[in-house]
C-alpha cells in the first residue's frame, strides 16, 4: 500500500506539470477556438531566458518573476503579430501558423543558446519528508502547491473580477460580448498572454527534471494535449484534472504493467484518451454544445 501511494504522489506531481500546460492550451482555445502547437516551445523560450538571468547572477526567484512578466509580454505580441491578422480566417490557417510558431521558437532556442543540455536550477529544497509511512520528495510537494496556487487565482480571475468576466464573455461569443461594450480583441490578447505565463511555469517545473534543451516540452505538449483532451476542451478545470488523472495513470501504468516499462508508457495515457473520447468525446469536463438549426 505504501508503494501504491508513493506513485499515485509521483504521478500528481508529474500531472501537475501536464495540468499547467493544459490549462495554457484550454485558456487559448476558449479564446480563439485554435489549439496552439507552439505553446510548449513559447514556454521552453522563456525557460531559456529565466536561465540567462541566473548565469548572469540573478537570483532564481528574480528571474522567474522577470521571465514570467516577458512570457505574458511574448504572448501578447505572438497574438498580436501571429494570430490577429487571422482573426477572419479558416481555423485550419491559425492552426497553420501555430505550428510554424513551434518550429520558429525551437530554432530560435538553438540558435542562441545552442542544442546541448544545460542544468537548471530546481524551485525546490533538496531532500524529502514523511507523512506516515510514505516519503514525499520536496520537489513533489512543491510542484502541487504552486498548482493549487496556480488553480486558485485562475478561478479567482475568471470569478470574481471585472476583467475575468470579460474574458470569459469574449471566449463565449465575440459578437454579442462588442455589443456591451467588451474590447474582444483585448480580451483575446490578454488570454494569450496568461497563456504564455503559466506555460513558462510549467517549463520551469520540468526544466530541472529533464535538464533545459530545445525540445525539452516537445513531449510535455503531447500530454498536455492529452489532458485538455481527458479534461475538457472548454474547461480550465477539466484541464487540471486532466493533468493530474494522465499523470497518475502513466505512473501506475509504468510501475504495474510490466510489458510497458519507461519508454511505453506514454501508451497509457494514449489509452485513456481514447477512451474518454469514445465515452464522453467532449471531455469529462466539457459542455456538449446544442444548436438549433
């Protein structure tokens, strides 16, 4: 039992990565409509950039803090230079772009910073601590609380303040959200940059896991879009719980089906999506959307 519940920890705190990136996919396509490809590699960029801050003796903190208000800056201007000329255009021209937002990104990291790995320095204390018969890694603890926190002031936002109202006017329907007075084109602008800060969090959550590279969120973006996908398309909470149901399933899936082993496991969260698509294809989370024609 206490194996059981040192993975199922494992797994939440590996989710919670996936939950944070989810929910920077969840919170663009409820604006836009558009799942943006290049989220991951917007994040890994401004990885790169809270890692030059501490080479040049920042400490970590400071460098998180300026690397999350440039991340909502980089969104902002990503919307702005990449997707608002398409506004009026077919979905499939937005998707277009965002893919070649994902390979612009990754070359730009390359080119400045080259494709080695480099050791970046982890939020977290070394070391672990008990809660009966189970160890909790510092760093796992960590993980979930800024999650919790992250979880908290996106409801906060979208519940309880003007601007968040807004928002979520904009993402319902930009026609009707113009008519009383919403700046939809700056509602949609500032989705984009919330967007881009909470998916640096999630870079530089992974970052001291898998070591900073040029593709280091390449695979977290397949799980990420496994978790909005599980969770919901519509639903920022069905993202976080997406995050962390694809997290766990791939630790207990890892560790208790033998013929998976590491480089397989990605088949079980594969396998839960699957499967929630054919039960629920909006999600477990989602809204099924009625038109009366």
């Amino acid at each position: 039992m206490t194996l059981f519940v040192q993975i199922v920890l494992s797994g939440l705190a590996t989710g919670a990565i996936y939950a944070a990136l989810a929910l920077a996919l969840v919170l663009i396509f409820r604006a836009t409509n558009v799942v943006n490809f290049g989220q991951g590699e917007m994040a890994t960029f401004s990885a790169y950039c809270t890692w030059q801050l501490c080479l040049w003796g920042l400490p970590l903190w400071l460098s998180i803090a300026i690397g999350l208000a440039g991340s909502f800056v980089l969104g902002i201007l990503a919307f702005r230079v990449f997707v608002r000329p398409l506004l009026a255009a077919p979905v499939e021209a937005t998707v277009v772009v965002t893919l070649g937002m994902f390979v612009l990104f990754q070359a730009m990291v390359t080119w400045l910073w080259g494709a080695e790995q480099k050791p970046f320095p982890s939020l977290f204390p070394e070391g672990s601590f008990s809660l009966g018969e189970v160890r909790v890694l510092a760093s796992s603890a960590g993980t979930l609380l800024i999650l919790i926190i992250l979880a908290a002031a996106i409801a906060s936002l979208f519940a309880f303040t003007r601007l968040g109202l807004s928002m979520r006017a904009a993402a319902f329907d930009r026609v009707r959200s113009v008519l009383v007075g919403i700046n939809v084109e700056r509602m949609l602008m500032l989705g984009w940059g919330f967007a881009a800060a909470i998916g640096m969090i999630a870079a530089v959550l992974v970052a001291p896991r898998l070591f900073l590279s040029p593709t280091m969120m390449t695979p977290i973006l397949f799980y990420g879009l496994a978790a909005a996908t599980v969770g919901g398309w519509d639903s920022p909470l069905g993202a976080i719980a997406g995050g962390l149901l694809v997290g766990v399933s791939e630790s207990l899936g890892a560790n208790y089906i033998g013929f998976l082993g590491a480089d397989m496991r990605i088949a079980v969260p594969i396998g839960l999506t699957l499967f929630v698509l054919l039960v629920k294809p909006v999600g477990l989370f989602g809204s099924q959307k009625v038109t009366k024609l």
